[in-house]
C-alpha cells in the first residue's frame, strides 16, 4: 500500500515539473565562514556524492517519521551505511528491499541539501528521476571569448535537481522498505568476529556484517596507503534577486563563461585569471531571479573563495546587475583526482568516499545514483552466498569469520571498481593534469577543439559513458580539431602525464 501511495504521488509529482528560463546575476560580497565545509557540487562541475553536504541543524522534512533505532536492542544489522546524500539512500534503500536489515548512521538525515545540483536530462531520465528536476533549459551556451565565434551553442538539455524532491523520494523509499536510522555521528569503525562495529558518538556502537560510508569527500572511515593530493574544483556561487532584468536568455543555460573583458579595469586580477582562469556559471530562474557561481575548473591548490568572490562581484558590476537579495550562498571544493582508497579493505566507500567525481570534470551526481544499484546489487550478492546453503539456514545472515567478511567487502570492491572503470579514471585523471597547466589562452583553444567534437564524444565524457578504448579515439579526435598551437601545447604539457598514465594502466589488474 504505501508502495501505491509513493507511485501516485511520484506521478503527481511529474505534473508539475516547472520549466525555465535564464537568470540573471548580482554582485554581493561575503566572506567564507570559518568552518565553511568541503562542498561535493551537483551536476555539472561538481556534484553531489553520497554525503552531499547539508546544514545539520536544520529539519527539511518535519512530517517524514523515521523508524529509529533503539541501542538498547544491541541488533546486529547486515549493513549499516554512514551517510544520508544521494548513494548513501540508495545503496541503503535497494539492499533493505532485497529484504536485508539495513541501518543508516547520520546525525540528521532530514537535513537539506544545501548545493544546487545540475545535470544533463538525458542522464537522469535514464535513472526514472526527471520529474526531479525543478528547472530545465533546453540548451547551454558556452562563451570561449567576447567574439562572436566565441560563442557556442550545446544542443543538450540541462536542469537543476529539486534537492527537496529528490531526497524526500529517496528518504520514503528507505523507509518504505524498513531501513531504520540512528541519529548520531560515525567516529571509527572496528572489525572482528565477522563483524564490523561503527563506534558512534555517545556511546554507542552498532554492529553489521557490511559498513558502507557515504560521508562524501570527508572520508570519515575508508583507509588510504597514499598521499591524497587531488586537484580542486573551487566555486563561490550566490542565489540573487535582481533589481532589473539582468543581461541572459532565459530560456538557456549558461554553461561556461570563460570571457574577461570585465576584468579591463582591474589588471592585477585580470593577469591573475590569465594565469588561473575562472568560469560564470549561470543557472537563470527568470528574468530576476539566477543562480551565479564563479567556478575553477580545476587548481592546485585551490583559488581561494575570496577570489573568487571578488572576480564573481567584477562580473555582476560588469553586467550592470544588482542584486536586491542573496537567497543563498555556496562555498564549493570539491577534491577531483588523487589516489583511490585501499582496495579492498572492509569498509566499502561509495560516491566521493570511493573516489567518484569525474577528475577532469568535477561531475558526480548522476554518476553515484546511477551506480547504487550496481554496489547495492552486490552487497546483496555477499550478503545472500553466506545463507544460502541448507546447512546454514538455521544461522543469521552474516559472515562466519573474519576471513569470509573480507572477501564479501573485497568482491563489492571489485565491482564498483572493475579494470575498465579503472582505467576509465586513469584516462580522466591524465586530462586533470593537462587542464591544470593551461592558462585562460590555452583553455579556449582546448574547450574550442572541446565542443568542436561529436555529440558522442563530448556527451560520453562528461557523462563517464566512454570505454578506454573510446576515450583514445576521442583524444585523437580532439588532437586532430586542435589548431596547431594547440597540438604543440597538448604534446609538451601532456606527454609526462601520458607516460604516467601508461605505467599506471600496465600495473591494473
């Protein structure tokens, strides 16, 4: 029954699916609070892994009764996942369905999401979620220069993610399938016997066959055996209402906005975007209202938010844009790259735990939905082969030692991260390290050949859609698009990173 209720209500819900136009910009001025968080980004750029960051203090969904967990009953569960963002509920949701006893750790899983997320359509009807989008636009634009010839027009529908929607659906699903939640904060984890016991604040620990953390780029229980030195995207983005209709179409979406001309008068901070160049990305609501984020591809170390506030408010007295409110605020470094965790170990990481953000892209939410499934549907594999057999259908559905509870997490490993995906990474992170040694001339040339590429190239590598193979020949595409300048360029500040991907990729197994 409840199963019907959230079916009719999911219909509902696509009724009402709003479409947009573009937005507009203002220049307010705030500096990053001192305990400003590690923000995982959306869609686009950034996305929001399996922790997306949230407000702790704040309660979105006051009438959602969650099933709480009382310590009291010392149950064993055979999973418990740390973290409530988009994979986290999921991988929690998918797993209890299979008829699992699942536990979610998070000190308030009613929380907001507090970034925008955006994404490309096609990529979330394929999930059966577009009806969670609250604004779309049916095409992007990118702006290489002030010319003409500088602008570029993408044919590929874009949205925002109703955040409130989407985590509400996932929220009802969770329950409706009997995960139950335990408000409090994950501080380590302990194995043995079989089990895994995640030690929580208070006291209290809980105990389950499989520990997945989604806690997002906080990596609260994963292991590392190498130093994590990622490049990062930085972003400071604001929600602004105008007091006259700003300068964008509304009806597109501003993908990437790489000119500088507003940065004329100001030549210090116009030699320091050369150097270090940044983006507008706009998200236009209608004609007052927008969404304005100044966004670095990728650095290191990352531009510091007050740059990029000050190079954002440049723009918006450019533009003539005044803002008469600021409806909210992002602070966004998003870590994209570096090492992967230990692989295997016992606690499973999903999203931006297991290194899920696109390292040449910043994008991940689509990506971390997409693949709940797939984690999801081999927990329940590990989880069903040590219960199957008649001789152990009067034992609990658990591991008998520490042995078998290391091969189940091992072979949940294996399958988020088979040898194609991992050399899919290989191949993103060798472009992360080319992007971080262009300035703004060379990323124009490099985004002209960029956008200049097929639909199935450009669409596939934003989208992780592209095998190895298929990532060759769209690097050979964009070699052969590139001017000669540009080709010159790629040889000298690629090659090094090349031979470090081929000695990378000769090691995968």
């Amino acid at each position: 029954m409840a199963r019907q209720q959230l079916q009719q209500q999911r219909q509902a819900a696509a009724q009402r699916l709003r479409r947009c136009r573009p937005a507009a910009q203002s220049g307010v001025s705030v500096e990053a609070p001192p305990s400003t968080p590690v923000v995982p980004r959306g869609g686009r750029g950034p996305a929001s892994d399996s922790s997306a960051p949230l407000s702790v203090s704040k309660v979105l969904f006051s009438d959602i009764t969650l099933p709480l967990y009382d310590p009291q009953e010392q149950r064993t569960f055979d999973l418990v996942v740390v973290g409530s963002g988009p994979s986290g509920l999921a991988v929690a949701d998918r797993v209890a369905a299979a008829g699992f006893q699942v536990l979610i750790v998070d000190p308030n899983p009613r929380a907001p999401w507090i970034n925008n997320f955006g994404v490309w359509i096609d990529e979330f009807a394929a999930m059966g979620l577009e009806d969670c989008l609250d604004y779309t636009w049916d095409k992007a634009l990118v702006h290489l220069d002030s010319s003409a010839e500088g602008a570029r027009y993408l044919s590929r529908p874009y949205g925002r993610v109703d955040r409130p929607k989407l985590k509400r659906r996932l929220l009802e699903r969770c329950i409706a399938s009997g995960v139950m939640f335990h408000q409090a904060k994950a501080q380590d984890v302990k194995h043995g016997g079989g089990r895994s016991e995640v030690q929580c604040d208070g006291g209290v620990g809980v105990s389950g066959s499989l520990v997945v953390d989604a806690t997002g780029h906080s990596r609260k229980l994963v292991e590392f055996d190498k130093a994590f030195n990622p490049g990062y995207q930085g972003a400071y983005g604001i929600t602004v209402m105008c007091a006259e209709p700003h300068p964008f179409d509304v009806a597109t979406m501003l993908f990437m906005d790489w000119r500088d001309d507003h940065l004329d008068a100001h030549p210090d901070v116009k030699e320091r975007n050369a150097r270090l160049p940044t983006f507008l990305y706009a998200m236009p609501f209608s004609s007052t209202k927008v969404f304005l984020e100044e966004t670095s591809l990728v650095a290191r170390p990352i531009i510091p938010f007050p740059e990029l506030k000050l190079r954002l408010e440049k723009r918006m007295q450019h533009l003539g844009i005044k803002a008469v409110t600021v409806e909210d605020e992002e602070f966004c470094a998003i870590p994209m790259g570096g090492c992967l965790p230990v692989r295997p170990q016992r606690v499973i990481g999903v999203g931006g735990t297991a290194g899920m953000v696109h390292p040449s892209t910043g994008y991940m939410v689509s990506r971390v939905i997409g693949a709940a499934p797939l984690i999801a549907d081999a927990i329940i594999d590990q989880l069903s082969a040590v219960s199957d057999k008649a001789t152990d259908a009067h034992l609990a559905r658990a591991p008998r030692s520490e042995a078998e509870a290391d091969a189940m997490a091992a072979a949940v490993w294996r399958a988020m991260w088979p040898v194609q995906r991992l050399r899919q990474r290989e191949f993103f992170e060798f472009g992360m390290e080319v992007l971080l040694k262009l300035d703004l001339a060379e990323t124009r040339e490099f985004f002209a050949a960029f956008f200049s590429l097929s639909d199935y190239h450009w669409h596939g590598f934003l989208s992780s859609r592209l095998s190895f193979l298929n990532l060759i020949g769209f690097g050979l595409s964009l070699f052969a698009r590139s001017s000669n300048a540009a080709r010159l360029n790629l040889l000298q500040k690629g090659l090094p990173g090349l031979l470090v991907m081929l000695s990378r990729l000769a090691t995968l197994k």
